[in-house]
C-alpha cells in the first residue's frame, strides 16, 4: 500500500512540474526564425538591405485591402499595415517618373509597378461584387501587418506587397500582391 501511495505522489508531482514546464513556456513569446532573418535588398542608384526591424522604424501606413486571384478567389478584405512603396524605394535613391520598381520574391516571382502606380494611378479596381468602378486613390505598401497580427508564412510574409486604399471594400487584382518579397529595384 504504501508503495502505490509512494507512485501516486511521485506521478501527481511530475505532472504538477510537467503543466508548471508547459505554462511557462506559454508565457515566453515563441521566436520567428522566418521573421528574424528576413531581408529585402532594395536596388536603385544604391543598394539597401532592410531587416522588419528597420521596416518598421520607417512611416508607417494604414489601410484597407483587398484582392482577387485570377481564378476569382478572394482575399481579404483586410486591414493592412506596412510602409509605403516610395519610402522604400527612397532608402535606395528614389525613384523618378518613367522609371519602375520591379518587386520579387525567392520562387522567382516578379511583378513591376509604374510610376503612375506608384502615385496611386492606373489601376483596375472591383466592388465587392467584383463590378469594376473608378479607382480611389490607392497606395502600394510593403504589409508586414495583417488585421492586426504579424503577417504569418501562408498569408506571405514576413513582408508582401499591398494594394490599399482609405476606403474599404475596393477589390484590385491578386496578381499584383507579391508574396515573400526579398528584392526590390528602381529600373529606367
């Protein structure tokens, strides 16, 4: 009996430590490995690397997104946080009318903006209907915050583009929505 008495004990105490181990290790943050060691190289007539860090100690903007794949599944709609595609490209030289900012990621994905597109012109923009209406005024941002939280792996982060506007429900095309970037450069 007291045997059995002695391996009760010992099996409720190692369970105390056990969920005492467990809740501590709640209470830690978990570290992002993906986020801590992220870069984006940005070209133009020099060259940058940006760390999140140094993403976010840049003007922060706010908005709405939303998107629309080429197959018509929708993503969003979305409140989207990051820095706006010109303070990027000004960390770098800046970039001037005629020129492009040519946006990619490591699977080789690339999508070029144009200077009127980075001023918030040219671009095909949807109701929530998916019915095409005149643009509002629109802003391309590198977004490492959706709806509030750190932009996960899935959802392309740590840092993808944008397309917002002030706003909400304006759809734009998914396309233009780089996943994972890693490299952004000012073209002539």
């Amino acid at each position: 009996m007291r045997q059995t008495n002695f391996h009760a004990r010992t099996a409720v105490l190692l369970t105390v430590i056990l969920l005492f181990a467990i809740i501590a290790g709640c209470s830690t943050p978990a570290r992002d490995p993906l986020t801590e060691n992220w870069r984006v190289t940005v070209n133009g007539t020099t060259e940058k690397v940006l760390t999140i860090k140094d993403l976010k100690e840049l003007p922060v903007v706010n908005g709405h997104g939303y998107c629309v794949s080429t197959t018509g599944a929708r993503f969003g709609p979305y409140t989207c946080k990051g820095v706006d595609l010109r303070d990027i490209a000004a960390q770098a030289g800046g970039i001037q009318p005629g020129q492009q900012i040519w946006v990619s990621a490591p699977d080789g994905y690339l999508w070029v903006f144009d200077y009127d597109q980075l001023e918030g012109r040219g671009f095909i923009t949807f109701n929530e209907n998916l019915t095409e209406i005149p643009a509002p005024p629109l802003r391309i941002i590198l977004m490492y915050e959706q709806n509030g939280t750190p932009l996960s792996y899935d959802d392309g982060g740590p840092a993808r583009i944008a397309i917002i506007s002030e706003e909400p429900g304006i759809v734009t095309e998914g396309s233009a929505w780089v996943k994972w970037v890693d490299r952004i450069e000012i073209k002539d």
